[in-house]
C-alpha cells in the first residue's frame, strides 16, 4: 500500500474548466475567439451567395452587420441608463436600507485579512 491517500479523479468537464482557470487564460480565449472570427469572415469570401437582397450577397455582411447592431445595443443601453437611473435615495425613509438600527444591538465581527 502506498502511503499517499486516494485522490478522487477529476470530472472531464471539471477539468476542463479548470484550464480557464490559470494565468493568462482569458487572454488565450480572446485570441482564439478572434481567430475564429477572423478565418470565418474570410471563409464568407469562398462562395457564392444567393440572398432575397442585394447586399445580402456581399461576402461578410452578416459579420458586419452583427457588430454593428451590437455597438448600436451597446450605445443605446449607456442613453437608456440616463433615463431610468435613480438616485441612491428615491425610495427614501420607506426603503428598508434607510432604517437605523442602534449601534449597541449589532453584532461587530472583526475580520484578519
């Protein structure tokens, strides 16, 4: 008998997203993601396309077209938040984070970092 404990093996998928979880990773997922768009969008330029319209023949329209309805979305979401922000107070003293609680009733718990 070995004198190490058994380790349990560990799930496929949990392995899997254990890769995401090292240095450097997102930046390696942003890159292949670019990537993959970018051989995409040019594999748009090896066929011929038959759309209902015209510009729908162009080749990487809907790449195009996609990005730029998502900036839009994104722009639009920014002027929205103008409109309906609130401040921290509108709900005001009928809000439940406006109610003082005395300060010898609560329980202080100090934490080491």
């Amino acid at each position: 008998m070995s004198d190490q404990p058994d380790e349990k093996p560990i799930n496929a998928l949990a392995a899997l997203f254990g890769l995401v979880d090292r240095p450097g990773a997102a930046t390696r997922i942003f890159y292949a993601l670019a990537a993959l768009c970018a051989f995409l969008f040019l594999l748009d330029f090896t066929y011929k396309k038959y759309g209902y319209f015209e510009f729908e023949a162009l080749p990487g329209i809907y790449g195009i077209y996609g990005f730029v309805m998502f900036t839009v979305l994104i722009l639009v979401a920014k002027a929205l938040r103008v409109l309906i922000k609130r401040h921290e107070d509108y709900y005001g003293e009928k809000s439940i984070d406006a109610e003082e609680y005395p300060r010898d009733q609560l329980e202080r718990i100090e934490h080491e970092y």
